[in-house]
C-alpha cells in the first residue's frame, strides 16, 4: 500500500508541475521556492499544537486546490502558481513519508510515525 500511495503522489507532484508549465511565470521561481511551505515548521518553535497548525495550512491539498482555482477564477497567475506550489510541494512531502502533523509531536502524521 505505502508503495502505491508514493506512485499516487509522484503523479500528483508531476500534475502540479504540468499545471505551472502552462502559467507565463519563470521555472527559476517553481525550483527556488519550492520549500517554501516548510516555513510552517517554524511554529513548532512555540510548540506543537502551533506548529501543527501552521505546518497543516501550508501542507493542505484542499487548501492549495481552492487557491489555484480561486486563481483561475480571477485570472490572476499569482494565485494559481502558490496553490500549485502548495499542492506540488506537499505531494513532494507526502512522496517521501511526511504528512499532516498531528498535535502532539512532528514525528505522528496521518500517514504514521515517521
């Protein structure tokens, strides 16, 4: 199962990518802030529970769905391109083993203990 829930997210990840090609903003901007929904973690510095929340809303699929179709809605590129970095980056995440945080430590994620 672990191995077709990696395949299923690679796929994802390769969508997301697609979806950006077809947007007039530069790859350089896709490649340099592709990490930047990990500045979620930074709530962990607070303690768990903040640092689930924030790593939660910067890791949301559905989030990151809403934001590039609220973009394309309004025709405005900036609003797709970040829910597709959000979208690509936590497929990325969720590839590798990491998912949705849990309150009580980083290491308890909805796809288990990492």
């Amino acid at each position: 199962m672990k191995s077709s829930l990696k395949i299923e997210e690679f796929c994802m990840l390769i969508l997301g990518t697609f979806l950006f090609s077809k947007l007039s903003i530069d790859w350089w901007w896709f490649l340099i802030l592709f990490l930047t929904p990990d500045i979620g973690m930074l709530g962990y510095l607070k303690d768990s529970k903040l640092g689930a929340i924030t790593y939660n809303l910067l890791h949301h699929k559905g989030i990151a769905i809403i934001l590039y179709l609220t973009g394309i809605i309004l025709k405005n590129e900036i609003l797709q391109f970040i829910g597709l970095l959000i979208f690509s980056h936590a497929s990325f995440d969720r590839m590798l083993g990491y998912g949705l945080k849990f309150k009580d430590n980083f290491n308890n994620t909805h796809l288990g203990k990492i």
